[in-house]
C-alpha cells in the first residue's frame, strides 16, 4: 500500500492548481499533497486547452504515485463520482476518458500530467456556478451540481475531502471495484459517437463497451472495431 500524508493547501485563487503543485513538487512535496483554489485564472485542460475556471468550482490538484495515465485518470473519474453521491445526492455519469456529466451536461473535467515520477492530478468540479456565469461558449454544454451559492445544501470542502479520501483508497489498495463502476456509469455505451483528432472528424461509429483496460471499443459503419486507447470522441448528433 503506498504511504500517503494527506496535507491540504487553500487558496482563494491561483494560476493554475496543477502548476503550484508542480512547483511543491519541485521542491519536494510527497505524494498526498493537495492544492485547493476556489477559481484558476489560468485553468488548464486536456490538449493545451484553457479549462474555464470560475467562482463558484472547486478546483483542485493530488500528488500521486506514477500509474499508467488512462487507470489513474478513470479511477480519479470514480473517485469525483463517489464523493458527489456521496456529498450532495447527485448522480453523475462518465464520459470517456476524463469528464463527469450531469442532467446531460459537463460537470467536471479530469487533468492527469505526468511530472517527475508523479501523477499530477487535476480536478475541477462545477459547484454552484449559476449558469449565467459561465463564458457564452459553454452555456449550453456545462452546468452545475447547484445553481446558485445561496442553494447549496453541502460543503465543498466536503467534497474536496471525500474525493481525496477515495483516491487514496482506489490507488493504495487491490480494489477492482472502481473497474465495473466505471464501466457502468459510462454515458457513451451504446451511442453514436464521432472520433475527433487534431480537431478534424476521423471516424464514427457506436460504442459498444469500455474494457478492462479502460479502451474505448467502437463499431464503425462497416463493422470494423476500432479501439482507443487515448484521444476524444463527442456524441454525435442524430
């Protein structure tokens, strides 16, 4: 079991939450440190993407042990899921490889970077940001465990607190329920989907499952199955 000593770090607002724990990092932070803002003024998310970062999220960044990314990134997804049941009676579903969904809209999206024998894992939860918040690109597709500050009924250090607690567990022990849990709560098994590479369309086809190594297996319109292993797909519309 890997030694972890959980030490949690507040701020009102950073950079980016990765990017302090990179510099902990750099002078010698272990595994188990934690930074915590409460808005990024330079947020970032998968392939070099700005990630919008505003009041009203919870944005936070875990030192882990190195793992192989694709395992940690969805055993993070489980872990965020858990706590939100957990914390605020939300049910949330996963959208391959790094994003959690709710009422059919992004809730959270998952950064894992490797960095010096580490795992810098990146988590930014969409709390209680009122959608009119949201810059004018995303408020269609984002939204919030609550609407508004004034409408919570849960902490989000609760939150911060819980996902923690579950990562430690699923990347400290011989767990495998985090597999069928992830494999359940997929919100792409069994739709349609377009594979989207260097921001041009590749491939479609339907998802038919998600695999024990986490790959992602899609039946094109011609039968072949195509398995990735990385990338992105969206849901296609139909």
């Amino acid at each position: 079991m890997a030694d972890f000593n959980i030490n949690i770090n507040y701020f009102d607002e950073v950079d980016s939450t990765n990017k302090v724990l990179k510099e902990m990092c750099d002078k010698g932070a272990p595994d188990g440190t934690v930074v915590v803002a409460w808005s990024q003024s330079e947020g970032r998310g998968r392939l070099g993407r700005s990630f919008s970062s505003p009041r009203g999220g919870i944005y936070f960044s875990m030192l882990l042990p190195s793992d192989e990314s694709m395992t940690v990134t969805a055993k993070a997804a489980v872990a965020v899921r858990r706590a939100v049941e957990y914390c605020t009676d939300r049910e949330c579903q996963i959208k391959w490889v790094n994003d959690l969904y709710y009422k059919g809209k992004k809730v959270c999206g998952i950064l894992a970077e490797s960095y010096k024998g580490h795992v810098v894992m990146g988590i930014g939860i969409n709390f209680c940001t009122a959608q009119k918040d949201f810059p004018a690109e995303l408020q269609n597709t984002a939204i919030s465990l609550y609407p508004a500050a004034d409408k919570t009924d849960s902490d989000p250090i609760d939150v911060v607190n819980e996902v923690v607690k579950n990562l430690v567990s699923l990347c400290s022990e011989e767990d495998s329920s985090w597999l069928s849990e992830y494999q359940k709560y997929s919100i792409l098994t069994g739709k349609k989907v377009n594979v989207i590479q260097a921001g041009k369309v590749t491939a479609s086809g339907t998802v038919s499952k998600i695999d024990n190594n986490c790959a992602l297996h899609i039946i094109e319109k011609d039968g072949q199955e195509l398995v990735l292993t990385t990338g992105e797909v969206s849901i296609r519309e139909v």
